[in-house]
C-alpha cells in the first residue's frame, strides 16, 4: 500500500500497539485488526509457551496484519532479562540487568544482549522493549530495582550502552526506558502517577545522562514515563501527556529524530488519572509517534476513535499523524524482517552462555564464605514467589524459596508474609529452639519495615543464619561481612536451583 492512499484509520491504526491474553490470536484483536486496522502487537509471558510455539505465533500474526494493513507489524515484548522476561522456558535469557553490571564484565553483557536480540528475532520478534535507562538512585523504588544497570549514571551508561551495541549487532530494533528517568521515585506508575520534583538542570547532571549517550549512538526508540515532572512541565501533567517534555525536551534540546514510544496507557497512572483514550490524544497532540494501548480491546477502540475526532476537530493535526506514521513505516522498513532459522548448534551455545552467565552472576554476590552448613536440621524461611510489581513476571504463587530448599535439605519451612508483623515475627523467633540453622530468604526486604526488622531480630539470635535476597540486593548491604549472605536478582525457579550449591548439610 501507498502512503498517499492510506485513510486516517489507516494511519492511526500503525501508530497503536495491542495484544490478547491467549497462546493464539483472539477473534477480538482479529476485529481490532480487520476493522480498526491495528497495524502491532506486543507479546507478554502468557502469549509465549515454547520456541515452536511462539515462532508459529508471530509467523501468523505477520501474515494476518500485513494483509489487512499492508504493512509488516511490529512485533515487540519486553525481553529485559531476569525479572522482566517473557520468552518461554525452552529459550536463553539473561540475568538482570543489576546483576550483569554487578558481575562487571562489559563484553559478556553485550553479547548476552546479541544473543537476545537474535533470539527474539529468530522467533519472529522484532522489537525489543528494552534497554532500562533508568538509573536505580532510590532504593526504595518499587518497579526499577534490578531493572536498572546501575545506582549512578556512569554505571548506567557503561552497561546499558554494552547491552545497546548488542542489539545493534542483532540489528533489532530497541527502545531506552523510562525517559525522563524513573528511577528516583518510590511509586509504581503501574499503580499511582509518581512526581518527581527535580529541575531540568537537575536532571540533566543525573537521570538524563544515559538517554543523552544513547541519542549519541543512534538509539532508534525511546519509552516515555507516566510520571510528573511538576518543574519542567508547570502544567503538573505526565511526561507521557506533556509536549513541553516529548517535543521540547527530548526532541529540540536533546536533538532525538527517532521514534518516541509511550509506556502502556492502561497503567493506572493515566487509566485512573485522566482516562485511556484522554491520554492517548494528548500524547500524540504533545508529540509521541506510537500508542501502546496492551489489553483491553474496547480501550483501543475508544482510543482509535477518540484519536480520529481530534482530526477531525483540529486537535491533531494531519501535519502530526504524518510525521508519526513517516517514522513507523521507516523503522519498520529497517527493522521488520526478521532472521532465518537458527542451527540447533548456535541454540545450544546460546543456551549454554546464559546459563553459565546466570551462575556467575549468583557466584560474585557469595559473601561470608564459599558455603553455608546447614546441619541435620535447618529452618528455611521465605515469602512466596508473588509479582511485586506488574511489570515482573507472572509467578505461581505457590512455589517458595523455603519449601524449594526443604524438598532438597530437609528440616522445616515456613511461608512469611511481605511485610511480617510484630506477632509474626515473634512467632519465628520463639521456635528457633532445637534448629541447627535458619536461612532466610527475603523480597524486597529494604522496603518492607518487617522484614528488615525480622534480619535484625534473627541476627541478635545464637542460631547460624544465612541470607539470600531473593531480587533487590539491597537489604544485604547492612550485614557485618562475615555474616553468610548471596542475591539472586530475581525470585525465580532457575535462580533458586543455582543457588542450592553454596549450601551444604554436614561439614563433613
């Protein structure tokens, strides 16, 4: 199809993002397609079972979005690593990025992205919602954490660039997250709109500085955050909303002339604040190209039509949708072909790198000695493995740190809450009589007062205890050094099985 002959339907159905909650397409973002002419898609965790699956998934969603669109999709997911991975279990992933820095190694980090990128693109995905730019300068940030490459700009930039000129190797298509910075916030906007109050100038001595170097080197994309920014943008509006930021900021003074993307528009920051199709209009009149709108069809509608009267009204003009839609059809053009099958051989060492890059990641965080002895009666304790933000992964709420270790150790297990209380805590305590050792795994122990409290109340106990941060690392950084302590950077099957090396039952 010709540009020229395109509606303004057309148009405005390549500047949305939708997807559905199966394996295969649903009959209701079929129609979104067929009618509305939704030209992408992205991919989440419960859309991704196997290679064979996914691979067949994105070959018929191409061929069903080109013929009704004329136009290859993007096809995109959210392949950070670790925590935030949708790939199936039978694919390579990556630790977190927290964890790859924490490691140091900057060559392994951008070959695990190249590995990744050609992963997803060797599926049928071709592109990448990742690298996090974000700098984790709040340790109490809810959604960030091991997200991020690194707690100061310099670490940011020396990481997240490594993973960048992977996926430039992979030639996949990438886009930096969560412009202006999302770091230093102790809200999720998936949940709340978070403000951060600092200046222009403020931002661009910190949070600014890894997008500034991606820019440099030709970064195609960047996500923008649904967080208020009250003293570069006075109107107290999200960054996603904002043309003063998208247009202003990001595209005048930092000179940025690829695709600005926004963030999901159902997250409550905007769904809850000023409503889907409200915050779709104002993103595009304030700049942005490409609409991820990632669940709910009647959204996309109401979205699509709402986009259309503002046309039609003089809100939008058709000057902005063709400026837009000229950098989707670039991109896509650049970037929507996807690569060949992959020989069971390079499968196999990709498998193998990730692996090997997961257990070395585990390996430098051992402090306090090369193993833990348990004895013949350990007690293990720990949360279960709950999403502790909607941008994680799905876990199954019924597996457990403890009851993983018990299956595999013996001795006893005991489920925490997220936040135990005094009672609780107490209880714990009170029945370390009788046990040879109690290891304690914890979730995002430095934002949860009793948890950080039950560290502190074990700790003053005569019993050996030994500690595993099951994602943020954060709350291990007050223990004595001598104290036995390993972080995981993410709370999953894969990571647990790593870590049971490093505990022993007997000396002997």
């Amino acid at each position: 199809m010709r540009y020229e002959e395109m509606s303004l339907r057309q148009k405005i159905g390549q500047m949305i993002v939708t997807g559905f909650p199966e394996e295969s397409m649903s009959r209701e973002f079929i129609n979104l397609v067929e009618e509305y002419k939704v030209g992408n898609v992205i991919l989440f965790q419960y859309n991704q079972k196997s290679r064979i699956q996914l691979k067949a998934l994105c070959k018929e969603l191409k061929k069903m979005i080109e013929r009704e669109t004329g136009f290859l999709p993007f096809i995109t997911s959210d392949e950070e690593g670790g925590i935030v991975s949708r790939l199936p279990l039978d694919m390579p992933k990556m630790p977190s990025p927290l964890g790859q820095t924490a490691l140091g190694e900057i060559e392994r980090v951008r070959k695990a992205a190249k590995i990744t990128g050609r992963e997803l693109k060797e599926a049928g995905i071709n592109f990448n919602l990742a690298p996090v730019l974000d700098i984790n300068n709040n340790p109490n940030n809810p959604v960030i954490g091991v997200r991020s490459y690194g707690t100061t700009s310099q670490e940011v930039c020396t990481f997240g660039m490594a993973a960048l000129k992977g996926y430039r190797d992979a030639k996949i298509m990438t886009t930096g997250k969560h412009f202006p910075g999302h770091g230093d916030t102790n809200q999720d906007s998936h949940l709340t709109l978070p403000t951060i109050t600092k200046t222009w100038e403020e931002l661009l001595q910190g949070e600014l500085i890894p997008f500034q170097e991606a820019i440099r080197q030709g970064i195609p994309a960047i996500t923008i955050a649904h967080i208020c920014f009250p003293k570069v943008e006075p109107e107290n509006i999200p960054a996603t909303m904002s043309r003063k930021v998208i247009t202003g900021l990001l595209r005048e003074k930092l000179g940025f002339q690829g695709l600005i993307i926004s963030d999901c528009m159902e997250m409550k920051a905007i769904k809850d604040t000023y409503g889907v199709a409200k915050g779709a209009v104002e993103a595009i009149k304030g700049g942005m190209d490409l609409i991820f709108i990632s669940h709910t069809p009647k959204e996309v509608k109401k979205s699509i039509e709402a986009i259309e009267d503002g046309v039609q009204k003089g809100e939008i003009s058709m000057e902005r949708i063709d400026e837009a839609l000229g950098r989707i059809l670039y991109y896509k053009e650049k970037y929507g072909k996807t690569e060949k099958n992959m020989e069971e051989k390079e499968e196999r060492e990709n498998r193998e790198f990730m692996e090997a890059f997961m257990e070395d990641v585990i390996a430098q965080s051992v402090k306090g000695g090369h193993s833990f002895f348990l004895g013949e009666r350990p007690l293990f304790l720990s949360p279960v493995q709950t999403r502790v933000s909607l941008a994680a992964n799905v876990q199954g709420e019924e597996e457990s740190f403890a009851r993983t270790m018990q299956e595999q150790f013996g001795g006893s297990a005991k489920i925490l809450s997220m936040d135990p209380s005094y009672e609780e805590r107490k209880e714990v305590i009170n029945s370390l009589k009788g046990y040879s050792s109690l290891i304690l795994g914890t979730v995002d122990g430095n934002r949860h007062e009793g948890q950080r409290k039950l560290i502190e109340e074990v700790g003053r106990c005569e019993i050996p205890c030994a500690y595993v941060a099951l994602r943020n690392p954060f709350e291990l950084e007050s223990l004595p050094p001598h104290v036995f302590r390993l972080a995981l950077y993410e709370y999953s099957t894969r990571a647990v099985e790593k870590c049971k090396k490093y505990f022993i039952l007997n000396e002997s």
